[in-house]
C-alpha cells in the first residue's frame, strides 16, 4: 500500500515552549552491552522533600515545576512535594535532601523553614527566587556561607559554562539572573557560570556548606542541551555523590505500522545490528485512512494480520536486536482531523489538537469519551492486533505524539508501568484536584526515571532527525542531534536518546550514530538493558 505522508507532527512540541514561556513571567566507542548496564532502581528509602510556591497570579506555576522536580528525583528515590508555606518546623531533618523552587517572587516563607534551612546539616537546594528572606535572618550569612546575592542580571545570557561545556540558554529568556556582590573561593565553590554575550561570566549556580543555590529556574525555556541539563546531573551532588560516570545511547524507529516498507525495516535492522546497536520499534497495530486523504480517496483499513510482510520484517528485526514497543492503536482518532488529515502515524490519537493561524500545533485537551476505561480498552484492543498477527505483547508503550490525559496515564501505568517517551503533566496532578488541561506541562528527561503517574519512563532526549521545518520548529539535521549527545555528557549518568523515522531510509541515521560513536563516549543499549 502506498501512503503520501507530507506533513508529521514533531515531539520537541510547540506547547511545551509556550508553558515554559508563561513560567518566567513570574576514545572508542563501545557496543557490547556490559554486564551491568541496568540503571539501579529508585532507592525506595531515599526521601526528598520538594517545597513549591503556591500564591499570587502565577501559584499554579509552582505545583507544574514541583511535578517537574518530583519526576527528576524519581531517578534516585521518592519525592514528597508540599507548599512552602504548609511547611513545619523540622521537616527537613526528616528527609535526605529538601528542594525549594522559588518561583514566587517574594512568596511569605515561614520563618520555620527558613530557620531549619540555616541550621539543619542535610543538604538543601534553593533555586531561584526569595534568597533575600533567608540571607535576612542570618547577619552572618555572608562570612558563613561565602557569597551574596545582588540583583537580578538582565543583560543577554547565550551560554551557562558547566563543566568546560557551554550549554544553550534560550534568547527568549529574559527573566534574569540572580549576581552577586561576591563569591569568596575559599568558602564556596561556583558550579556553572553564565556567560554573557560579551564573554564575561558571573556565577549561575553556587555551593557552600550544606547549601546550593540556583539563580534562576532550570525549567523555563528547557531544551536538549541548555543549562536545564546542569541542574539534572546537580542532583546527583546532592542525593547520589557516589554515582560513577557512564553514559549510554539508545535509538528508536518511529510509527511503524501495517503500512511501512518492510525493505526499509530490515534495511535498517541491518545496519544497527552491524554496528551493535540494540534498537526499538514503536509500533502501532492498525493503519487507518478513514478520509482517503493519501488513498485517492478511499478510505482503508489494515490491521498488522492483514500485512503479513510487515509482521515478518518485524519479526527479522527482533532476531537483529529490536525491541517492539506498543505505541498506540491506531495513531489517530476516528474520523477526526486531529491536527492534520486523519491518517495513522500522522495524527494525535489520546489527545485532540490543532494548528493555528500561526501554523503552531495546539493542545485542545482530551479526546471525546476520554476515561481511563475507555483508554484500556484501546490498549487491550491493539494488544489483541498483536497477538492475531502471531507477535509477542509488548512491555512498554509509548503515546502518539506524546499526548495522553491523566486518565490515559493511568490507563498505561496499569497495564505496562513503563513507558518510552516525553510525556505531559498538569495542574492538579500533586494535590490531588481537578485537573487543569488549559495548562500542560511538558518535560523530557536525560535518564531514566519514576515520575508523578508512577511509571518508569525510558528517557527520549535528543529529539529526531527532520529533513524540513514545519510547524514553527526547525529542520533537525544530524550534527545538531550529535551535538546535544555531546552536551548531554554533562550528565555523568546520562543518556542520548533519539528516534528515528525508516522512511527517511539509512544514510541520515548513519549520520548519527556515527556522530554519537565518534564522540567515544557511549554505550548502546536498548530499553530492556535499562
């Protein structure tokens, strides 16, 4: 079957920028796969106390970072997340770590928290704002700790230096910095420095004591290799020092179905299997063109049993190293042009969506009759299509676009518990409310993690190869994708994982992994390794 495919939907996703927009208003390379590449599990006594600002015009921003924040944490242990100012004398001392996000600006801190914040011996991390309320209640804090704030730095900040690497930092971003009247060396160590667009440089985070300090929020305008990155190997400092350096790759072939070229799949299973490479297949079950939009008009209908040569490519694949991953039913939802023409692969199926008059992709929220029952139904039903075309069930899914509801969350974590891709959060997720899909939060993550809806998620955080822009975002060449693998090494347990899509054919995907292998740092492995 021949199918025309002009126009697909992206994963680094317009909507993402747009939360993160409103936020700051307020040697060789190695194949094998070693013996001991799985990730550790979350420690499950590794308590972290995550505080967030909850008042004034921007309040709700605070839970959507503490959801961000929680997800991150969920690499290493078990977040509790709490509105600061819910906050009780002693609190601290009763977890591993504590995390403040000052996203508030002046939000009222009680005088508890900042009290135990100067005498408690358990490390604390403080980003962002309302630093002046806790340096206030210490005339001393200067002499003790080594370092004191100034303003904000509003001037053009390109670069944040961590490591020797300089990261991104979006121009959009003009929220500021926090400077600082000065840093004494010998008291308190900088960890990355912003650099500014005429190369001088000022501290974007510091350490002292017990006590590091972020000047400005790790989220807003987060990309695959800007200074976001800093603040998710800092982590490691405070709740997993002993971690040893590694880093690892993984890549996934994307929306294949019951229409895909089974020359190309093979092909390409080939290759990475010359190279060592274990890979993924998101695979979903049911092509549908229920428009005819790229069938001259007829619509059609095909099921993986009724593409036998498909499901023989699949099979190969597996032999040469592939995982198959569920990624949806049909890809698209009904009848619906959700965003673009209807058809498998190129449409949202959990989540409706448009695009505006400013050719962006928008949210609209959930699908008509979405619940978490109907969610398993149309998991169990593809699950169903996987198993009359004689394949094995998978044991990870991945969300079309990566877009789903909380019910579809839910829907997922109770069946698989895993999944492979960026997903979406929401306002009300944390306290336990009504959920809020008029502001969606979007989050990618450098390894592997448990997040807010209880499932562990394989980290997809280089993005894809796309030969045009369209839709607002760029054209993704190859050494773009190998660069940020490059600036994700600052990860010292990190990942560079990206996707791929078998109709684009071998070359640019040679193009990568040959970029990621010269680096000569990672190691491939596939999800079941992790």
């Amino acid at each position: 079957m021949s199918t025309l495919r002009t126009r697909r939907a992206r994963r680094t996703l317009s909507w993402v920028r747009l939360t993160v927009v409103l936020g700051l208003l307020c040697g060789a390379p190695t194949w094998a796969l070693p013996t001991s590449s799985a990730s550790a599990a979350p420690d499950p006594n590794l308590k972290v106390l995550v505080l967030f600002d909850s008042t004034g015009q921007w309040g709700w921003l605070g839970e959507a970072y503490a959801m961000q924040t929680a997800n991150l944490v969920g690499h290493f242990g078990k977040a509790t997340t709490k509105k600061v100012t819910r906050y009780t004398a002693g609190e601290v001392n009763n977890y591993a770590a504590t995390i403040y996000l000052g996203s508030t600006y002046d939000e009222p801190l009680p005088i508890a928290f900042l009290n135990d914040v100067a005498t408690t011996t358990k490390p604390v991390v403080w980003i962002n704002s309302n630093i002046w309320q806790l340096t206030s209640r210490n005339r001393n804090f200067i002499y003790d700790y080594g370092w004191m704030w100034a303003q904000y730095d509003t001037s053009s900040v390109p670069t944040v230096r961590y490591k020797g690497v300089d990261l991104a930092r979006s121009p959009f971003n003009n929220s500021g910095i926090m400077s600082y009247y000065s840093v004494d060396l010998t008291k308190a160590t900088v960890l990355a420095e912003a650099v500014r667009s005429d190369g001088s440089t000022f501290p974007w985070a510091v350490r002292s004591r017990n006590l590091t300090y972020l000047g400005e929020n790790p989220y807003s305008y987060m990309r695959e290799n800007d200074r976001y990155l800093i603040w998710a190997d800092l982590l490691f400092e405070a709740l997993a020092p002993a971690t040893p350096e590694r880093h690892r790759a993984m890549v996934r072939l994307e929306d294949v179905g019951p229409d895909a070229d089974p020359a190309q799949l093979r092909e390409i299973a080939d290759y990475l299997h010359s190279k060592g490479i274990p890979f993924s297949i998101a695979t979903y079950s049911w092509y549908r063109d229920p428009l005819g939009r790229a069938n001259n008009g007829a619509p059609v209908s095909q099921r993986l049993a009724q593409a036998p040569q498909v499901v023989s490519a699949l099979r190969y694949m597996q032999t040469r190293g592939g995982t198959i991953i569920h990624h949806g039913h049909t890809h698209q939802f009904r009848k619906r042009i959700n965003p673009y023409d209807g058809i498998s692969g190129n449409d949202f199926e959990f989540y409706f969506a448009h695009v505006d008059a400013n050719d962006s992709v928008i949210l609209d929220g959930p699908v008509t009759g979405d619940s978490q029952a109907w969610a398993t139904r149309r998991i169990n039903s593809s699950r169903s299509d996987f198993l009359s075309a004689g394949l094995t069930l998978p044991t990870i899914f991945e969300v079309p676009h990566y877009a789903a509801s909380v019910a579809n969350y839910k829907a997922i974590q109770a069946i698989y518990g895993k999944g492979y891709d960026r997903r979406l959060y929401f306002p009300g997720v944390l306290n336990g409310g009504a959920i809020d899909y008029t502001r969606p939060i979007g989050q990618f993550f450098p390894y592997d993690v448990v997040d807010v809806y209880g499932t562990k998620v394989f980290p997809e955080n280089i993005g894809n190869y796309e030969a045009e822009a369209y839709n607002n975002h760029p054209a993704v060449l190859p050494p773009e994708i190998v660069d940020r693998a490059a600036k994700n090494l600052v990860v010292r347990d990190g990942f560079a994982s990206f996707f791929y899509h078998p109709y684009y054919g071998v070359g640019p995907l040679k193009q990568i992994v040959e970029g990621i292998n010269g680096l000569g740092r990672y190691t491939w492995v596939g999800p079941n390794q992790v």
